[in-house]
C-alpha cells in the first residue's frame, strides 16, 4: 500500500497537516540518521494543534481517528501508537495503546481493529480505543505518537499492556517517533449525550481506508437525529464491552470486535470446541439497526442466526441451532455458558438468551426503562419488565408488547424472559439486510473441529505466563477433532486444553506472506493439550 501514488496522494490530501506535524527522534544504538528522522511524520484529517473532531470523543461516535505515516526510520520492524494526554495532576494518561504492527503498514483506517494489539488506556480495563471523555470542561491536548521499532518489545505476559509498560518497553528499540497533537474542550453542551457527526471524509480513496458505515452523512431530520442518539447513548451503559455507532438517513451502524469483557464459556456442558475470539464487526460491516422502526404488515420470522444486537457489541442470537429451531434449543441442550452465550462456528461469541452478565452491570430496574440491546427491526430489547416495573407481557404475535416504553422508540417493543423463545420469536417490524445477509457478516478461520458433544468444567482463563487464552474442559468419553476438516485425531477422556492468541508483529508479517494466506489480516496461533500439558494434536495457525 506504501506506493509512490499513495504517498502522492497523502501528501496532496494533508499537505498541511504533514508540514505542521511534531516530530522527535529517541537515540538508539540502531538510530536514524537526522535526515531520516526528519522525513519520519505523522498525519490526520485534522493539522497539527487544531481541534479533535468529536466524532472520536464519547460526545461523537467514539471511534478512533485515520492516521497515516511516511519514511519511517531504515531499519523498522514495526510500529506503535500511542493517544496520551497530561491531565492538571501531572499524570500521563492514555487513551490509546497499540503495538506489534506490522512494519509494511503505512496507515490506519478510522475505527480501525485487525492492525496490531490493543492494549488498555487510563479509563478502565477495556482493550479498545478509549475516546477522550473528561469529566470537566476546558482545553485539553491529545497527542498520538506513532513509534518506529526495531523489534519487538518484550511485554508482560497473561495481562493487556498499559501505556506506561509499552513506552518503558520500548525505551531501547525506538528508532524514531512522529506526533500529532490535537486540542478539545468539552462544554456543557458537548458533556451531553450528543448525536455522532458526520464523520470526516477518509484520507484516501483507497479500500483501505474507506468505510462505508462510517463515512455515511448524518440526516437532517430532528427525528432521525434524536433516535441516532438514543442508540449512542444506550451503550454507554454497557460495563462489559465495547460498542460504537455512527448514523446516516436510515440506519444506526452499530461497531465492536463482538467480544465481552465478562465471564465466557464457563459453564457449558455440551460443546464443538469452537472459541471466542475478536469478530470484524466494522465499517461496512458494521450491524444495521432502522433508526425509524414500524410495524410491519407482516411478520419476519426469527428462526436461527442474529435478532439483534446487546449494547456490549456482542450480538444476539434466536434460540435455535445452526439450520433451524428443529435442530433443538441451544439453552436447552447445555451449550451456553453462565452469561446465557457461547462461541459459534466462526469463533464468534454470541448470545441467545437474557444476556444475564451485560445486565448485572447495572441495578437490576435499569433495564425496565434502558434498552439492554437493538432488535434487527429497530425496536428496543428491554429486561423482564416494562417501564412501570411490572413483569412485561408478552403478545402471541412476536413476543413482544406494546407497552410505554423510555429511552426507545415507540409502538412495540421486545423483552427478555427465562423462557423460550428468551427475546423474540419474529420481527414486528421490518429487518435490516442483515438478517438476510447474516452470513457475509462472520468470517471463520476453520472447521468445526468436532460436532457437539458432552463436557464438564468447561472454563476459559489466560496464561498469565505467556498470555494464551485457554479453554479447559474435562470429558468422560474419547472424541475425535479436526483442525483441516480432511485430517482426525484420537483424543482420549480426561482433561484437555485448547490454548490460543493472535499472532502479531514480525511473526504475523511472516504468515501473511505465505499463499495461503493471501489477502488475510489477522491469524491465531492455537495449541492443544491434556491435563499433563502434552500436546494432543499438531500447533496450527488459522488466518482471516
């Protein structure tokens, strides 16, 4: 991507943004020369001391902004980004911690995921962008730091990695740094939950950097604009994950990596072996929610795949099994963990009954008047009650009812319930395409590696010593798995373990390289054992 047309048109777009750009050289034993260094800038939609737009502050849409870099230093293996602001007591805060991106990457698209590994800022222990959001009003400066490497800092296992680990890990590596400062203030106004903007356009045409959910202008409407609104501030409320939203005329496009921060997969008793790991839930591939919901003269049945979407960025699903509620009742038949999800066939979490983690994030009456999650129609998914407390009804339509309702639009609405269908049995509205186009929204990385069968102690926990995600689960029967779909191996009862996490940096850089893997972004080393740590089948990476 790093062409000379590329850089030409970089340069044409942010010529003024790339002669104000900040920069400055760390020493090293590997340095740069000046004359390098000095080539080495940093760039934005936004110049070089003016205002962050709100789109990526909590006022906004909360996503992170494009930056994009030229010359790095000779000798760079790959990049860091650092968001850092020092607030009035003098201590460094972080907003964003990004590191082990692959050296050939010249740039990152607005709301960006799949590049590099995202540590935690100052706001909570959230891995993800955390948009600028102080509580006070009055100036302040946000300044990102992109860091060239000469290898990979070695980082502390089993845990996300702060802002300040990373800058004193990369203390004696950094060949050269470019920064960019931009200035915000919050006023009474902008502390307010506030419609996202239109977001700026891209800094390039190019497919890389273009998103077509987030590029999209905000309508005019006041309606339109009230309800995008509705939905922004809806996942505020959210203590166990991750989402954003941007709007146009008719759609709220709802963005996350699709996992929680809660408890995953503990509890299952019947399971394919599959794990949760980061979904692509962006850009244009962001969920649609109709931000102006009606009822339908029909009826749109819910018979498997996605309803909706829980305000964590982790969708929810129906009941049912892959191909249909005859294939059985997932709750029913054991194979959702204690938060009421599991992880499906492309290793994507997801729900399918009253996601009971996300709403014990907030008093349990919340949830009567404060949507916990957006059907596919636009309507609201409330908890057990309506809004004056009552246990809510349900109608023999879709479920739902057409109680008042707060925080939602009005005519109907949808609430959870400890008995099937758990949400909603059908759309009383009119679905977005992706209930339709569900399919193009996942990605798998293999095959199933085993049909359902029963476990026990199924937990999953990270290795503080090298920082692999590990399901452990006990069977009394041998099984058989796959990792190709042509190939088996014999597994014996007992305990068994699958150990995985992505692959970054230069390793990542070399899998990327191989003709399998063309055109793919993102790979997962994965490791499988038994209770004694011996390993069971052969270390595979898949890549997406």
């Amino acid at each position: 991507m790093n062409t000379p047309k590329f850089r030409s048109a970089l340069r044409t777009l942010w010529a003024a943004a790339a002669m104000a750009s900040a920069i400055s050289v760390v020493p090293h034993a590997m340095a740069a020369t000046a004359a390098e260094a000095n080539r080495f800038v940093l760039t934005s939609e936004s110049a070089q001391g003016s205002s962050l737009p709100d789109a990526y502050t909590c006022d906004g849409a909360g996503t992170s902004p494009a930056l994009a870099w030229d010359h790095a230093p000779a000798g760079t293996t790959e990049f860091a980004v650092l968001m850092s602001t020092l607030p009035p007591d003098g201590r460094t805060k972080y907003n964003w911690v990004l590191h082990g991106i692959p050296g050939a990457t010249h740039h990152l698209a607005r709301d960006s995921h799949g590049v590099g590994t995202t540590g935690v800022g100052s706001n909570g222990p959230n891995m993800a962008y955390q948009p600028p959001c102080s509580k006070g009003a009055g100036l302040k400066t946000y300044t990102f730091t992109v860091f060239a490497l000469s290898a990979a800092p070695v980082l502390p296992a089993g845990s996300a990695v702060s802002g300040a680990q990373l800058l004193s890990a990369m203390s004696t590596l950094t060949l050269g740094t470019a920064t960019l400062s931009l200035e915000h203030t919050r006023t009474g106004t902008s502390a307010r939950a506030q419609t996202p903007p239109p977001p700026a356009p891209p800094p390039s045409p190019t497919p890389a950097i273009t998103a077509a959910a987030t590029t999209t202008a905000m309508a005019a409407s006041g309606e339109q604009s009230e309800a995008c609104a509705r939905i922004a501030s809806s996942l505020k409320a959210s203590t166990t994950g991750v989402a954003t939203v941007t709007c146009d005329g008719t759609y709220a496009y709802v963005a996350s990596n699709g996992l929680a921060t809660h408890t995953m997969m503990d509890g299952i008793v019947a399971s394919n072996l599959q794990v949760p790991i980061a979904q692509n839930f962006y850009g244009s591939n962001a969920w649609k929610i109709p931000l102006n919901p009606a009822i339908a003269a029909t009826t749109t049945t819910a018979n498997d795949g996605p309803i909706g979407m829980a305000i964590n960025g982790v969708p929810i699903f129906s009941p049912c099994k892959q191909g249909g509620c005859q294939n059985g009742d997932t709750k029913a038949l054991g194979e959702l963990d204690v938060c009421n999800g599991h992880a499906g066939r492309a290793d994507d979490y997801h729900y399918h009954a009253a996601p009971n983690c996300l709403m014990a994030g907030q008093p349990a009456d919340y949830w009567d008047t404060h949507p916990l999650g957006w059907a596919l129609d636009g309507f609201a998914i409330f908890g057990y009650n309506d809004a004056d407390g009552r246990v809510a009804s349900r109608d023999e339509v879709c479920g739902g009812n057409t109680s008042p309702v707060s925080n939602a639009p009005a005519g109907y609405s949808y609430h959870v319930t400890d008995a099937a269908p758990y949400v909603l049995s059908c759309f009383r509205g009119t679905p977005s395409p992706d209930l339709a186009g569900q399919g193009a929204k996942f990605s798998p990385i293999r095959r199933p590696p085993v049909r359902p069968f029963g476990v026990s102690a199924m937990t999953l926990t990270t290795d503080a010593s090298d920082g692999y995600q590990v399901v452990q689960f006990h069977t009394d029967r041998p099984f058989s798995s796959t990792e190709t779909g042509t190939d088996s191996y014999e597994q014996k009862a007992g305990t068994h373990r699958i150990r995985y996490k992505p692959v970054t940096g230069s390793a990542l850089a070399a899998l990327l390289t191989q003709a399998e893997h063309a055109g793919k972004s993102a790979c997962w080393d994965f490791q499988f054992t038994d209770g004694m740590n011996a390993t069971t089948q052969p270390n595979v990476a898949y890549c997406r």
